[in-house]
C-alpha cells in the first residue's frame, strides 16, 4: 500500500454505531444520519464567499449603484478614442467590406491590401503554438536549491492534472486564446478571463476571452493590474440571469426583463460587419443584458471580515435596472493582507504609456491605409484605362443614338449628312496608364509596414543553404527581437492564466472529481497548498523552431568538434524531439549500461565491441593477468578477425585497471598508516582541518616509493607488452594506395614484414613466458617484499598514526577549554544577577544607596 492510500485510509470519518445515527437496511447497506453542522464534503470554501448582498440595507446598496453607474460612466467616455480606434483598425483589415479610402465612382476598387491582416494572422499563428502546444500548456518548476524527490513528484502530479485541465477539462481555452492573440496583435491590449463555475454538478475552470471595448478602467488608473476599479460589461442573455439568480449568485430583482438590445460599441459593431452579422429585429427576444462586473476596494459596515477598512470585492450591477445583485468578497479567506484576487489577466503587444498597450492598428495601421489607396489607385488607372469612354462633337447629326459595343463584334451607327469619317464625329478620350510611382509607394508602404515586426524568413529565403550556423543564429535574433519582447510579455501572461487556475484549484478542487473524471487520482487538492512548482512550457527566450533547431546545430557543431565534452547520444535525442519526430527513442541504439563482469566475459565484451569498463572494488591483479593473457595468446588476442576490434578497447580497459590498483594501493597504505577502516578515512579526507591533510599528504609521498616499487615489480614487462600492441595495430592500418610500387621494394618491404611478424611472434611468446614466471614468483616474492616494506613502513606508520591522533587530542582538548569556559562565564553571571537583586532588596528595605558591586560577568 502507498504512503497515499495510506494516508487516505487514516483519513476515514468513523461514526459511533448507534441507532439514532445508523439505520441498517434489508440489503445490508446503512443510512448514516449526520449531527447537525456536520460537512464531509471537501473543496467548497463555505460561506466565505457566498453572495453578501442580501445583508447589505437596499438604501445602501441603492446609494452605491448610483455612485458606481457615474463612475463607469465617465470611465467610458475616457476611453471612447480609443474604442473608435480599435473600430478603425477592424475596418482597415477589409474584413467588413468597410475600408476606407479610395476613388467614389462607379466601378471603383474596394480592394484592401493584406498588411494588417497578415501580420495579426502571422503572429497568432506563431504564439499559440508556443503558448498552447499539443501536449499541454505546463511545465514543472521547482525553485530553490533542494529536490527531495517528494517534492517533484508533486510537481509532476500538479503538471499532469493541469495539462488535463487546460486540454480536456476545459476545452474551450484554446478556442478563447485563439480569438485573442489577432485582437491582441491588431489593438494592444485584451484580456482572459478565468472564473470557477460553482454552477456545475463538478466545479471546474471557465476561460473566456474579453475584448478590449468591454473593459473600463479610471483614466489616472496607470495599469490594469493597479486601477482601483475594474470594471467588466458583460452580456448575458435572460436565461443565463435566471440560472445565476436560481444559483444564489444574483439576488431575485424585478423588473429584469427588457425588450431593446445594449448599446453597442463601435469596435462591436466594426466586428460585427467583419463577422458578417447584424442586428435586424430590434426586439431583444433572448433578453440580452449587459451585467457590470467590478472589481474594486470598499468598506462595508455590514461584513465583520474587512476590518473596518476598504477591502476587495466583486460587485455586480445590473445595468438596465441599475441594482446591485451581488457582493463577494475577493480576497483568500487566510489572508491577512486582503490581497485582491485578480481573475483577468491581461494580454499586452507593445507596452506604451498608460494602463492600454497598442498594437498593429496604431503602429502601422496609416501604413496599411496607404499601401490600400496605392493598390485601389493602381486598379482604378488600370480599369478606367480599359473603359471605351468618347466624347462627340456637338452639333453632329446623328444624336439619339445609344449602343452598347461588345468586343469581337461590328457594330453599326448611323451618320449625318455629309460625314464620311466617324473620326470627325467622335474621340476617345485617352486616359493616363498606371503609374510607376505607384507602384513604388506601394512597395515602399509595404515594406515600411512589415519592418515593423518583421522575422526572419524573407532574409532566411535570400541567404546561402550553407550559411553558417552562427550567422543564421544572429539573423535571427536580429529579425525576431521585437517578435520575442513580445512573445516574453504573452508568456508571463500565460504564467498569470497558470496562477489562478492554481487557486482555483487550492480553493475547490476535490480528490473524488478527480478520480471520477480522470479516473483515477493524478493530483491530490493538498498538492496545490503549497508554492505553485509549474509554470508555462513556452519557452520565453525562443519565439519559433527555427530558433530552436540553430541553436541545436551550434551545439551539435561543438560536439563534433570535442566529442570529450558532449554526450553526443544526449545531443542527437535533443535534435530529433525539436523537429517534433514522434518517439525519438525508438530511433536510437539503445544506451548500453555498463555492469561490472568477471575478466572472461570482459574479454568477450570487448572482442565483440561492446563497453566494459573497471570497478574500484575488482581483483585488479587477477583482471589484469587474464586479460594479458588474452591478448598475448595468437589464437585469440592477436588473431587477424580479432585484434582490430579487441586490442584498442583492450588497451583502455588495462589503463583502468591500473590506475585504480594504483588509487587502490594507496589508499590501503593510507589505512594501514593511520589505523582507521574506510568510514573514518573518508571522514578525515572530508574534513577541513588544514594540519590533518598536511599530515595526510606526507603519509601518502612517504608510501609513494613503496606503491611504485611494487608496480615496478608487478607490471615490468606490461610497457613491453603496450608497444608491441602498439605496432601491430599499426600493421593494421590500411596502406596508403594510388602510387606505383617497385616490385623490388615491395619484395623487400614484405620480406621486413615477415621478419617484423616472426619477430613479434617470438618476443610476444617470451613475454607471455616471462610474465607466466613473474606471476608464478609472485605469491613468494610479494610475499618477502611486502614483509620487508612492512617493517620499515611500520615505524613511520605509527609516527605518522600518533601525530594524527595527537592532532585529534588537541582539537578535542581545544573544544572542551572552550565549553568550561563557557559555563563557568554562566555560574558567575548567575551569581551576579543573584547578588544584584540581593543588593537592589536591600537598598530598597533601608532607602540607601550602598556602594556595593555586582562584579563584571556577562551581562552585569
């Protein structure tokens, strides 16, 4: 059983088995009755914030609405410029048919160039897949230095539920940021809204997108997030009133029907033509009401939780009645700041000065207007040049006379008295062709305006397929820096959007909702108490894969180019998951872990090409002989099918065995010297006493002769053995071709090679001989020398063991003077604080001073 299940077993209610509290039914179940006030329920806050309207005097509630319809009033008509702006920009997009600008005759071009419209459609392409990628918006972050392994798997827990949430649970958030990001990139600033439905059977998470015109803040508000108050007209239709009144969020007001739709802004009606809609029955038959959300500090007498001071709530105002129908309170229930909950994040393009950013629609938004007056003027020439106008002379005597004169066709006219040439009677008027200067405004228009936030593509498009990495890398940062401030901005307001479904979740999530949408628990609600651990995927420095990918080529580069630095397998898998291959994995050669082997199957390993490598707890000497054996023997080490692949790994694998028998050595000499198993070793080798390690490092020098004697003993004739390796890998390499060869000097080069190969052969078989000897005399001979060494060795080993130990008396006698110091400082203050208040009773008895003294302790 799990620690959870655990603990979720331990966290049953168990109930007294009476009969008042239990009925027991025929089929064997029970009715379990609560005590009153019992609540097994889990993740609702209770009352806390329940709707507060109800208990607030309507003459106070009347007074408030009055002052707060003023209010929002006069912030409307602050921002009307800029709803009128924003209504602008739609319009220039050509979207509704309603561009301005232009010649008025008939037949006049109403086409619109693209700029606006590209540049909105290309940046929202761009930022949702970054923002919302396909495999969730979420990404765990666990700050500080500590990662005890509970802690991430929280994380991992809490990434897993979100990323469901924003994939599944609430399916319309990408549908909603989809909408935003054009609005966005077209007028600065818009906003998602992001509120708990509690009306649901299972409480979960409601995204929507708010345009910019149904937003109103106070003019000298600076910023969104500072404004006093916020406010938010949102329409609703009356069945959508009802459910909220029914759900006891809205109080039960009369006079909520009305027949007449809201006012409309003039962006709304400039989205409306875009959309293709409008309104044409003016009777309001789905009773569609504007409700006014404000968030906004105030301090009601009536609610004992604000502390007699402005505090957050959220008020809503019905506007066509003009009545307050809720007040909820908008701060966490356990703060004692009265921090105000923000809901709507907002979602700024370019920063400027004041609480709206701007976006495409003011920033290039004449330019698009200029470049569309280009193109119509140039499809106006061009058509007006085509048209068969004529003027006649006047007198002329054929009047009356209309036709209609189709091309590929003669037609037939009547002429006056004595006209024998139509040409005296009639003219065309020649008309100017477009001109070339048009052309060239419109191409100058064009690229002003996507200078503006143009990318790298187009210079992509006109560089070399064999561009360096590093220059590709630095066109892109040029042409992406005002595309990537931009997408930084999206990505902290995506971190926003992440923080209130954070709370949202702390506030109302339920492990049982959990299991029973999911099913099974991948989060617990406890899990999101905490510190919030995720944040957004997108990464905030890298706006698309092309940055990506050239980043990765940098890196691949440098691989190549220090194969000792990289993990190239690490590096490969990297470049494969950012051009988004499924199942990179099963791609690559499974990575082979090295596990530690007897020296036969070592042997094996590396005559097949597959990795060993030593372990620090091996018999080196026994590795060591066998694998000398082995590449020694002719029918095996040094076979023609078996030394290329065997002996270079073979090679590396003796210089590990001998490097760690040496470390090895040393290391029980040092144990030897200083009388201390392995565990109190490394504790003085940890230490930071600077005597212990000098005493330490003369241990290891004096022993040092001693370590390199025995190898000298052991291993003399291994560098024999390396060099004769050595030349016959050589022997291995191909010879170098092409040139013509001397039948003499070939005979005479392969005559040296068969003496070089017997040569070889011989010596390797007396060193395999003479090692045999060597290994034969060893048990004997280590035997004499290790007793000789020992002898000698003993005496500085018990000097060297008595200084360390001397040391150790000296720092603990240190340690211990500095303790009685300490207490008798203690008993002596004691004493003194005693003997002052003795003396201060005594002057106090007899109304004298006394020249008596409290001595000096610590605090005297």
């Amino acid at each position: 059983m799990s620690t959870r299940e655990e603990e979720v077993r331990d966290s049953i209610m168990e109930f007294e088995d009476t009969d008042k509290d239990v009925e027991m039914l025929d089929d064997g179940s029970s009715i379990v009755t609560l005590p009153e006030g019992g609540d097994v329920s889990q993740g609702t806050e209770g009352e806390f914030y329940d709707n507060l309207a109800e208990s607030i005097p309507i003459h106070v509630r009347t007074a408030l609405a009055t002052v707060l319809k003023e209010a929002i009033d006069i912030d409307k008509e602050t921002r009307s410029k800029r709803d009128k702006e924003y209504a602008e920009s739609i319009r220039r997009t050509g979207l509704g048919k309603e561009a301005p600008g232009g010649a008025a005759f008939d037949g006049a071009s109403k086409a619109v160039h693209p700029l606006l419209t590209e540049s909105t459609v290309d940046y929202a392409s761009r930022a949702i897949k970054e923002l919302v990628p396909s495999d969730g918006p979420v990404r765990t972050y666990i700050p500080g230095t500590t990662s005890s392994p509970d802690r991430l798997e929280k994380a991992d827990r809490k990434k897993d539920y979100m990323n469901w949430q924003f994939l599944t649970q609430m399916p319309e958030f990408r549908p909603e940021i989809e909408q935003l990001l054009p609005q966005m990139s077209l007028n600065g600033s818009q906003y998602l809204r992001l509120t708990p439905d509690t009306s649901l059977h299972r409480i979960r998470a409601v995204p929507k997108y708010v345009p910019q015109d149904q937003v109103y803040i106070p003019y000298a508000a600076s910023s969104f997030y500072s404004a006093e108050r916020q406010t938010y007209a949102e329409p609703i239709t009356m069945s959508e009133f009802e459910s909220r009144v029914m759900d006891e969020m809205y109080l039960d007001i009369e006079g909520v029907t009305t027949t007449q739709y809201p006012e409309q802004s003039e962006a709304q009606k400039a989205s409306d033509s875009a959309e293709g809609k409008a309104i044409t029955d003016y009777y309001n038959k789905d009773g569609v009401r504007i409700v006014y959300e404000i968030s906004m500090f105030h301090a009601f007498d009536e609610d004992e939780q604000n502390g007699g001071r402005p505090v957050p709530y959220i008020i809503s105002m019905d506007e066509p009645t003009g009545k307050i129908v809720s007040v909820v309170r908008n701060w966490e229930e356990d703060d004692p700041d009265f921090e105000r909950m923000q809901w709507m994040v907002e979602f700024a393009f370019v920063p400027w000065r004041g609480a709206y950013s701007i976006g495409l629609g003011q920033m290039i938004g004449s330019l698009s207007g200029a470049a569309t007056g280009a193109l119509r003027a140039l499809l106006d020439a061009a058509h007006v040049n085509n048209i068969p106008t004529a003027v006649r002379l006047k007198g002329a005597n054929f009047s009356g006379q209309t036709k209609s004169l189709n091309a590929a066709e003669i037609t037939e006219i009547s002429g006056g008295v004595g006209s024998d040439d139509i040409r005296k009677l009639l003219m065309h008027l020649p008309f100017n062709s477009p001109s070339p200067v048009l052309y060239q405004l419109l191409g100058f228009c064009v690229d002003a305006g996507k200078g503006v936030v143009r990318t790298t593509m187009e210079h992509m498009a006109e560089g070399k397929s064999n561009m360096p990495v590093g220059t590709t890398l630095a066109m892109l940062e040029d042409g992406m820096h005002v595309m990537g401030a931009i997408h930084l901005r999206s990505y902290h307001s995506m971190t926003k959007v992440i923080e209130i479904l954070h709370r949202i979740n702390k506030m109302y999530m339920t492990d049982e909702q959990v299991s029973e949408e999911v099913g099974e628990v991948i989060a617990y609600r406890e899990d999101f108490q905490g510190p919030m651990d995720v944040i957004p995927t997108a990464d905030p420095q890298i706006f698309s894969d092309v940055q990506r990918i050239a980043q990765l080529q940098i890196v691949s580069e440098r691989a190549d180019a220090h194969p000792e630095l990289y993990n190239r397998r690490l590096v490969e898998k990297r470049l494969l998951d950012r051009t988004k291959i499924p199942n990179p994995e099963e791609l690559l050669i499974p990575e082979q872990k090295v596990e530690p082997m007897n020296q036969v199957n070592e042997n094996i390993a590396m005559t097949l090409g597959r990795p060993v490598s030593a372990f620090p707890d091996q018999d080196h000497l026994a590795h060591m002989q066998v694998l000398l054996d082995y590449v020694l023997d002719p029918t095996f080490g040094q076979l023609p099918i078996i030394a290329p692949t065997f002996l270079p790994a073979a090679m590396q694998h003796l210089k590990e065995h001998l490097v760690l028998w040496y470390a090895q050595t040393n290391f029980e000499l040092l144990k030897e010297a200083t009388d201390l198993d392995d565990e109190g070793l490394q504790k003085i080798m940890a230490d930071q006493d600077k005597e212990a390690k000098k005493e330490m490092d003369r241990t290891l020098a004096s022993g040092s002769s001693l370590v390199l004697s025995r190898s000298a003993t052991l291993f003399g004739s291994v560098p024999v053995i390396v060099q004769n390796v050595q030349q016959m890998l050589e022997s291995f390499k191909p010879d170098m071709p092409d040139l013509p060869v001397d039948p003499n000097a070939q005979a005479e080069t392969q005559r040296k090679a068969q003496e070089s190969s017997e040569k070889m052969a011989a010596q390797a078989q007396s060193d395999r001989q003479d090692m045999e000897l060597e290994f034969a005399k060893l048990s004997v001979k280590e035997r004499a020398d290790a007793l000789s060494a020992a002898q000698e060795e003993a005496l500085a080993a018990s000097a060297r063991a008595s200084r360390l130990h001397e040391l150790m008396l000296q720092e603990r006698a240190r340690d211990e003077r500095t303790i009685a110091e300490l207490g008798s400082a203690e008993r002596r203050n004691t004493q003194d604080n005693l003997t002052a208040l003795q003396i201060a009773a005594a002057e106090i008895a007899s109304g004298d001073k006394t020249s008596l003294s409290t001595g000096t302790g610590i605090n005297p």
